[in-house]
C-alpha cells in the first residue's frame, strides 16, 4: 500500500505540473528552490568538448543541461574587400533543425534561429574575440572566410549561452589549414612537394601561416528568467515557457560588458535586478573560462 500511495502522489503531483505549471513553481520559489532541487542562482552541469567534428577546421560541442549545440567552422579562400585589405570574415549561421525539439517542425523556418545567428554575429563582432588581421592570407590578394555553423541538437532552454559556448570551443579548436601562394596569386593547399603544370616539383613561395587562432578577450554568457521578485539562471525549455521574461548578459573574461538583451516580457528589470544578473554571470564566466580552458588542456598540441 505504500508504494501505491506514494505513485498515486507522484501521479497527482506531475498532474498539478502539467495543469497548473505556474502555480507549482510559485510553491518551489518560495522556498527559493526549483522543482529539480537546484538553487536559483546556480546554472546547469556544463561541458564542452574540442575536435567533435573531423571534417571541419575547427569544432566543439557544447552541453548546458540538456541542451546540446554542436558547432564547426569551414574555412574558405575569398579576396579581400578593397576597405579591409588585410582581413579576413567571419558568417555565422544557427539552425534548428526538428531533432531538436518537438516544437520545430518539418520545413518551417524558425525566428529563434534567425534571432540567435544575428546575437551570435554581433556578440563575435563587438567582442573582439576574433582579430581579422589573422585570417589574411596575402594581403589585399587572399584571406579566409570562415563560416561558422552551428547546430542545435536539443533545445532545452538558453539556447544561446550554449551556441555562443559552442562558437567559441570551435574557433579556439580552429587550425589554419598549410597553403601557399604562387606568383600569379593563387592560393594552394600545402602537401609535401608542389607539381606544377609542366611537371616540374617546385615549392611556390609560402606565405607565413599562423597554425592557430588567437583569440581576444573572449565572451560568455548567462541568460536569466525573470518573476515577481525572483531570477532564475540558466533557465530551461520549461520555465522559458512559463516565466517568458529573460534578460541575457555577456561579460567578456575581464568583466566588461559585451551585450545585454532582454526581447519585451512583462517583467520590468529594475537596476538591481539588472545588477544581480550581472553579478550572477561573472560568477558564471569563471566557471565556463574554467571549463574552456581544460577542454584545451585536453587538446593535442599542433
């Protein structure tokens, strides 16, 4: 009878959740707990792994929770614009596809992507984090174009706290490939001896490469829900679509603030609430730095 009594409980509990989810997490957040016992303040088990994707000249997947993004980054040779002759470009593309959660559907495009691609581009941007001066090749003749995409495998809420995490393990796994760069202008993959059109073995003249990336101050991230009187770090799908009022702050690894984002909601953000989300994502940033910095640890040296 006991264990009957207690699955009749946990029937009538996960009941009251589905029909009344707002009222069951007022009853936990007053008690400044969430249903799965973690504290408000506190984000989900995270990790990140380097070298995920071997096609790819740079990769990494991330995981916040359940939340999973896998990101790679192509590489690919343009010419240079005439007002940035020594740059290279970055493109960033989010997809979502249907895997990822049973609320995106077979041929229809998602806004949250569209949204995501567009934070992540301008957060890369205004970060600094990526120099463009290193990925020229030859000067006003050749630089990379790298194309970052990422891939959201499970959406289980702060989709871009994962993304942006994802991004930049990718880029800090990124490896310039060995080219090199005849006379007339042509770009070239390096492998062993060179043959030429007339049959000759002739090494071209090889353009200094940087083997890897050297990444500036470098951005993380921390989304929070806001209600009544509570933050809530690193949300998930479900508490998402029950508090529907976020704020998200990206720090840089010195503490400067890169971006603050918060789309509407009908929670106000009062300036200590918008102090305690700050507060809450540099203690965060200290975690993901810690994170990113053993995954490269983990790294095999080039």
């Amino acid at each position: 009878m006991t264990s009957q009594a207690a699955l009749a409980g946990e029937i009538e509990v996960e009941a009251f959740r589905r029909l009344y989810p707002l009222q069951f997490y007022e009853r936990h957040l007053n008690d400044n707990v969430r249903p799965d016992a973690r504290p408000l303040g506190r984000a989900r088990a995270t990790s990140l792994a380097l070298g995920t994707v071997p096609t790819a000249d740079g990769s990494a997947m991330a995981k916040i929770g359940h939340t999973t993004m896998l990101a790679g980054v192509k590489l690919e040779v343009m010419t240079p614009a005439t007002d940035a002759p020594d740059e290279g470009r970055i493109a960033v593309d989010f997809q979502m596809p249907p895997i990822c959660s049973p609320d995106v559907r077979p041929g229809r495009p998602v806004d949250t992507a569209a949204v995501i691609s567009e934070q992540l581009f301008s957060v890369l941007a205004s970060s600094g984090v990526i120099n463009l001066k290193e990925l020229s090749i030859s000067k006003g003749q050749a630089a990379w174009m790298a194309y970052l995409d990422i891939y959201c495998l499970d959406a289980d809420g702060a989709l871009f706290d994962a993304a942006l995490l994802a991004a930049i393990g990718a880029f800090a796994h990124l490896r310039f490939p060995a080219v090199s760069m005849t006379e007339e202008g042509k770009v070239i993959p390096l492998s062993g001896d060179t043959v030429l059109e007339d049959g000759n073995k002739e090494q071209p003249k090889v353009q200094e490469q940087r083997q890897q990336l050297t990444l500036g101050k470098i951005p993380f991230s921390l989304t929070c829900m806001l209600h009544k009187k509570y933050i809530l770090a690193d949300p998930t799908a479900e508490e998402e679509k029950i508090f529907q009022t976020t704020i998200t702050v990206v720090l840089d690894h010195s503490g400067r603030l890169v971006s603050f984002y918060k789309p509407g909601g009908s929670a106000l953000a009062s300036t200590s609430t918008i102090q305690d989300c700050m507060a809450l994502t540099r203690y965060r940033v200290k975690e993901l730095q810690k994170i990113l910095d053993e995954a490269l640890s983990e790294m095999e040296p080039v």
